[in-house]
C-alpha cells in the first residue's frame, strides 16, 4: 500500500513492461503514467507533479544513466528507481551513487517494487516539503534592503550591536533598528530562529571577529579597530 501520494513514471521502451508495471502498480494503489522513452518523458511530465520514476537503465536514445545525469539539480529531478533485464554491478554502483533509491532486475519482485517506490514517493515529498520552505525564506529575503542583508549576517555570526556598529561604520541605535526590521521581515522572534533560517538556504556568518576592550569603550565607532582571530 502505498504510504505517500504522487505519481510513479514509468520509462520503458518495451510496451509489455510498461503495461504490466502499470497494472501492478495500479492494483497496488498508485496512480501510474507510463512512457516510451527518455525524450518523451522530458516533453510530457510536469515537474510540479509530486512522484517517482521508474526508469529503465537500457533505453534507445537517452539512456536510463543519461536521463538520470539531466535531471539532476534540475525542477525536473525527481527520485529515480532504475530497472534492467540483466544484472550489470558497475552500471548499478553508479546508479547508486549519482542518487537512485534501487536497482531492480527484471522480472521484478512486487514487494521490492512497492517497497522501492514507497521510498520514492517518500523521498519526493520530503524533497518537495524543503523546496517550499527553502522558496518561502528567499522570499523573505528578498524584502531585506543590502544594508539589512548585511547586518543579518552579523547577527547570525553573534555580533553585538556595538561590534556591527563598529564594522559597518553606522551609530549603534541604527543597528539596533536594521536589526529589528531583519527580524520582522524574517518572521523570527529570536537569533537562533534567524539562524535555522540562513542555514536552510546557506547563509553563513561573517568571519568571526573580537575587539580591544579600549576600541568598545571609545566614543567614535568609526575609529573602533577590528581584530579577526588570530591577531
């Protein structure tokens, strides 16, 4: 039975196989759409349909390991479960380790099959679930101003307002109020929330940095000296 919604592709230039994967599948309640080669599956599929693919490695055309390679980083890519007619280890070991979920031979075993696609479907609903939350914080963080994209970075790096005061040469009370605004347009109440967010979509800190004590107490932040560790 299958554990995730989405649809389950099949590419496979043999019109028995395809019906036959289809009909199993469909028995086993997944939803299935079947095509002849790699070139039509790229034409036809919809990359914003949640599901699988199940993908024959030996096909005319672009092969299972070229489709495979095309798809990768791609809006298109998807979990891929390969299938072949005879058993080939090094073709399967570099399935394997561009990504794919399983290899399976022909004639293929109904348990494995759903097994293979229940983690396919899995895999593509937590894959899609991360590309939203990732697509909602660069939303967000394109209603940052460059100036407050910059004191982001800082406070994820666990600046103190007067040390970002010092660094980018502005008063701390105008710190204090990009400061403020990042974490309103952010939506976060608090740094180690700012933090989760710039880590999902690679954001990391400024260099670490320390200060004299004598430059923290000076009136002129503009004058502060900056040490990077090490100094």
């Amino acid at each position: 039975m299958n554990i995730a919604s989405g649809t389950v592709f099949i590419v496979d230039d043999n019109p028995e196989v395809r019906t036959s994967l289809a009909r199993v599948l469909s028995i086993g309640g997944y939803r299935a759409r079947a095509f002849e080669s790699a070139e039509c599956f790229l034409q036809e599929q919809d990359a914003a349909e949640p599901g699988c693919l199940l993908l024959d490695i030996y096909l005319p055309g672009l092969s299972g390991i070229d489709l495979q390679r095309s798809l990768d980083g791609s809006p298109c890519a998807r979990p891929i479960i390969f299938l072949t007619g005879m058993a080939d280890i090094q073709t399967s070991v570099i399935a394997m380790k561009a990504g794919a979920i399983d290899f399976l031979t022909k004639p293929i075993d109904n348990e494995k099959l759903f097994s293979a696609v229940n983690e396919g479907l899995r895999r593509d609903a937590e894959q899609r679930a991360e590309r939203e939350i990732r697509s909602a914080i660069e939303t967000r963080l394109r209603t940052l101003t460059p100036r407050e994209h910059e004191v982001l970075k800082f406070v994820i790096a666990g600046r103190l307002n007067k040390q970002i005061s010092a660094i980018i040469g502005t008063g701390e009370k105008t710190v204090k109020v990009h400061r403020s605004r990042v974490m309103a347009k952010m939506r976060v109440r608090s740094v180690a929330e700012l933090v989760h967010l710039a880590e999902r979509v690679g954001i990391v800190g400024e260099p670490t940095i320390r200060f004299r004590s004598s430059d923290l107490n000076g009136k002129n932040p503009q004058s502060f000296q900056v040490l990077t560790v090490g100094n």
